[in-house]
C-alpha cells in the first residue's frame, strides 16, 4: 500500500501557501521537514509535470539515494521565470523506498494560462529545471500539444521525444500509453537492442511481473535523455494503454499473462502503482485504483476526456483463430458475426461511458477531443489480404485489387468476382474498437444527438493513421488522428515490407479502406497538434533514426479539420 493511501494527503505550509504532497513524507513529521537536512542524492531520472488545470499543477521527480532504507528530503521551488527570481512557491518534501523514492507534489492556487519554471534540491545537488503551464479558463485563441504514444526501450533511441521537446510554445504533451514495456530481452522488438546499446539492465531482463519489476522497468526508461528533455519541456496528459500492464491486457487478464506468472490482479495491482508514481498523474480516485478516466478544459476551446479502454472494462479481445475449424481451415462466419456485434460486448464499459457522455453534455468548449489508446475508425480490409500465407504476394494482391477499386470509384465495369474482391471485408484489428462495434455505435449515438462531433487521437498501432468516424448510416460524426510509435515497429516489421513497399500498401490501405484518408507505415515519431476555434491542424513529424541518438525529420505529412 502506498504512503499516500496509507496516511492520506500531508499538507505542508510555506510563507502561508499551501501545496498539497501526493507523494511524500511520513505523517508527523511535517512540522519539523524545513529543520532536517536536505539528503544526499542525485537526480538520474529529470522532472516532470502534469495533470494541468487552471490552478494546479503536479510536479514530480526522483531521489536517488546510496542509502536505500533511508528517508530522503528534497527541497522544491516554483517560479514564473526560468531564472527563479521571482519564487513563488517552495517547501520541503521527504520519500522512501515505499514510493520508489518518487516524490510528486500538487502545487494549488495558482493563476490560469500561466507558465512556470521549477526545480528540486537536495545536499550540494540541484535537479534540472522543468517548465509547465496551467490550464486557460476563458476565451483561448490557440493550444498546441503533441501527441505520443508506444515507447519501447530496446527498439531504439527515443528520438521522437527529444524531437517534441524543442516545439515552442507547447501548452502539453498527450501520452496515450504504452509508456514502457514489460517484456525480457530476447524478446519483442529487442533484437537489436545490445547492438545499438539500449539493453535492459540486468537485474530487469527478464519480464517484468513484480512491483519491484515494474519500477525498474520505469526507471531505465526514464533515462533516456530524449523523454527526460520533453517532460521538463511541458506538462504531460497521460493514460496508459495495455503495455503499462501486458500486452492485451483486459478486464481480467492479458495475453501476455499465463497462470504460472501468479495472479492477474496482483500483477495488475503492482503495474498500476508503479505507473502512478513514476508519472506526473493526480489519479482521480486515488493510487490504489483503477479507474484513470477524467477530463481536462481548456477553456472554451476544448474539452480533452481521457479514456480507458483496457483495464476497467474491456471484454477478451476476439481472435479470429478461435472461429477456423482446424482440420478444414474454414471460418464460422456466423458465429463470428454474432460474437462481434453482441450488444453486451464492451470496451469502456457503462459507467464511464454514462461518464463520457455526461461530461460531453456538460461541456460548451468548440472541440470534443478524446484521449484513448485504439483505433476508433472503421478499418475493414478485404478478406484476401487476410488469407494470403505467403507474403511475398501480398504487393501483388494490393495491385490488382487497387486496380479494381479504381475502376469501381471511375464507374468502369467490373465482373461480380472483381467486386466481390473489394467488398468481401474484414476487421483487420480486432483489439480496437472494431472489435466492439457495439459499443462504438452506442457512442455515435450519444455524440449525434447532442449536435456534436468527435476529434479522436489515438495510438497503439504503431503507424500513423488518419480517418473519417462514420455510423452505421454512414454519416460522419468526426474524425480520428492517430500517431505513430516513438520506436516500437508497426506494419512493416509484421509483414516484412521494405520502406517501397510499406508505401505502396500505405497507398493502396488508403484506397482500399472506405473511412482512411492517410496513413504511414514505416516510419517512427509523433504527432502535433495546433488547435484553433476555426480548425485542428496535425502535423505528422517522422524521424529518420531511431538506432542513435543523432536524427533528421523525414516525409512530414499536414491535414487540416475545419470540422
């Protein structure tokens, strides 16, 4: 059980200013922090921000100490210049081993739109400086944040991070999960890890399970300098995804999770605490609970809702293998349709989709924006692509179907065969909403009937993907953008496509796919999003690298919502 959970909020008062410490010192000993001596230790793992609102920030860093069953104390300054001329808020913090030596502070009181500058020390040790904003509550004229999302430490150099760090004017950062990833080395995505020099330690090598696990896990990742320079860049908006926990996880289990690893909640339980004391988050219902989803206003401009779709209430993702009859290799195609438009199937679950639907209800901001891991456009595929064994045929196959798609869209005649070629479909993913179309329609409806329309930003995939939200009517009711992965590999690892051919299917997905306007296949980095009353312009920013630290920015593509 954490300190917070244990012994509850410790208040500490400075020049009469009250900060709230999330994470902190042991009860009772807060009138006496400001007389002990600041410990001796050093800052290997930054400063961050977060969870910003019009008047409160969090602010977080790491104590790293020689004397691990030591209680360590820190001092902290917040100012409105990088300088610290003018300090407007300071105090004295302590942790220990029960929070990872983490410490996270609440700063309250503060003013709207407002950026600040602020820094921990310790004996003879000062952490770098961070900067953060708060949140506007009247009329903004423009937001920028970038959008992040599927960081594996072993793939590469998180290039995509340092990249989004030198943005101006950068009000927040949305990571939308997949923020560490708990497998050993030998692993997924670790083939090249010693060659590049991005090993997992050894002591954290194996897959991670235990609460001691997952911190390790977080700690190594958190020295890279790339996501140490873009949290002290600007304050983060985080959710995690399934990774945080195991791969596909859901409401009572994971695929990455065998009975012989022990009990899934245990692990689950472990995976969350040590999330929410290495990120800069004020969880809405405390650090012992799930529950992550929240909304943040920016004023009248936008209403950004935080949503999970893995660990509340997700159902077991469907797999297309549990429907094929193992001796004719056929699918059951009705039992499968029927499993996936049943009604009771659900991804966000009732509670917080009543949630979500509320908080729309209530909000008057120009842009209803959701912050979520999977994909949300209808990403149906032809079935032929699917059936392909060999892949060496499938540039071969995209040709030719291509080629009868343009001649359907050009009104050129066509056999029955060729068009039942292009319009035999199938979800392709079935972990994303598209395996809970249900759910997803419920959530049009909701959206429809309050005249309003979603901007959906999403990442998981691994790819950069750009869609059009249509009903089952058909009408539109928004649009999704989707970022690539900071260094984990997308389509053209899993079909073993060179950078010719991932952008002949990037192509040919692009046509084939009735709601996607654009996507990239091959390429790593992140999104950037500029947001006015008038539009939403995403600027997709690729990195030619991930194996150094050395990267140019390659192949950036722009699209523009009016809305």
């Amino acid at each position: 059980m954490s300190i917070l959970s244990r012994r509850g909020f410790l208040k500490t008062s400075v020049a009469s200013v009250f900060t709230v410490a999330i994470s902190s010192a042991i009860t009772g000993c807060a009138q006496t922090l400001a007389d002990r001596p600041l410990s001796a230790i050093e800052f290997k793992h930054g400063v961050a921000s977060g969870d910003p609102l019009s008047n409160a920030l969090i602010i977080w860093t790491r104590a790293t100490t020689s004397q691990p069953s030591s209680i360590a104390t820190v001092s902290w300054e917040l100012a409105t210049d990088p300088d610290f001329k003018n300090i407007l808020r300071s105090g004295y913090e302590q942790t220990d081993k029960s929070r990872d030596f983490t410490i996270k502070i609440d700063v309250q009181d503060l003013a709207p739109n407002t950026e600040y500058f602020y820094r921990f020390m310790g004996l003879q040790t000062q952490s770098p400086i961070g900067r953060a904003k708060t949140l506007p509550i009247s009329n903004v004229e423009q937001i920028k944040m970038a959008v992040v999302s599927c960081s594996n430490y072993p793939a590469g150099y998180f290039n995509a991070y340092t990249d989004a760090a030198k943005q101006k004017d950068l009000d927040v950062v949305l990571h939308l999960g997949d923020y560490i990833y708990e497998y050993p080395m030998g692993g997924y995505a670790t083939e090249h890890a010693e060659k590049i020099g991005r090993q997992l330690a050894a002591d954290n090598s194996g897959e991670i399970i235990t609460l001691s696990d997952y911190r390790k896990r977080y700690a190594i990742y958190r020295t890279d300098k790339g996501l140490q320079a873009l949290h002290a860049a600007a304050p983060f908006i985080a959710i995690w995804d399934d990774h945080e926990v195991a791969n596909d996880t859901y409401k009572n289990g994971a695929e990455n999770h065998n009975t012989n690893e022990g009990d899934f909640f245990k692990r689950r339980a472990a995976a969350i605490q040590a999330y929410y004391e290495w990120l800069p988050i004020r969880p809405p219902m405390g650090e012992q609970s799930p529950q992550i989803y929240r909304t943040f206003d920016f004023g009248n401009l936008i209403s950004l809702h935080m949503l999970d779709t893995r660990v509340i209430a997700r159902d077991k993702q469907l797999a297309y293998s549990d429907y094929k009859n193992p001796e004719t290799k056929q699918m059951d195609i009705a039992r499968f349709v029927s499993d996936l438009n049943n009604p009771k199937r659900q991804l966000l679950g009732k509670t917080q989709l009543n949630w979500l639907t509320s908080a729309i209800t209530e909000s008057n901001a120009k842009w209803q924006v959701l912050g979520q891991q999977v994909l949300m456009s209808k990403m149906w595929l032809p079935t032929e692509i699917f059936s392909q064994s060999d892949r060496t045929k499938i540039p071969l196959v995209l040709k030719e179907l291509v080629a009868i798609k343009k001649a359907v869209l050009a009104n050129k005649a066509v056999t029955p065969a060729q068009l039942a070629r292009v319009n035999t479909l199938m979800p392709y993913n079935l972990d994303a909403w598209d395996g809970y179309p249900s759910e997803r329609e419920a959530l049009y409806k909701s959206v429809t009937a309050l005249n309003k329309k979603l901007v959906v930003v999403a990442g998981d995939t691994h790819n950069a993907w750009h869609g059009t939200l249509k009903n089952a009517k058909g009408e539109s009711v928004g649009v999704e953008f989707a970022t690539p992965g900071v260094t984990s590999p997308g389509m053209e690892h899993y079909l073993a496509l060179n950078t010719a051919q991932a952008k002949q299917m990037a192509d040919s997905l692009s046509l084939l796919i009735n709601d996607l306007n654009y996507c990239d296949l091959s390429h790593r980095g992140y999104m950037l999003l500029t947001i006015t009353k008038e539009q939403i312009t995403t600027d997709w920013r690729y990195v030619d690298n991930i194996n150094t630290s050395s990267y140019s920015i390659v192949n950036q593509h722009q699209s523009v919502y009016k809305g």
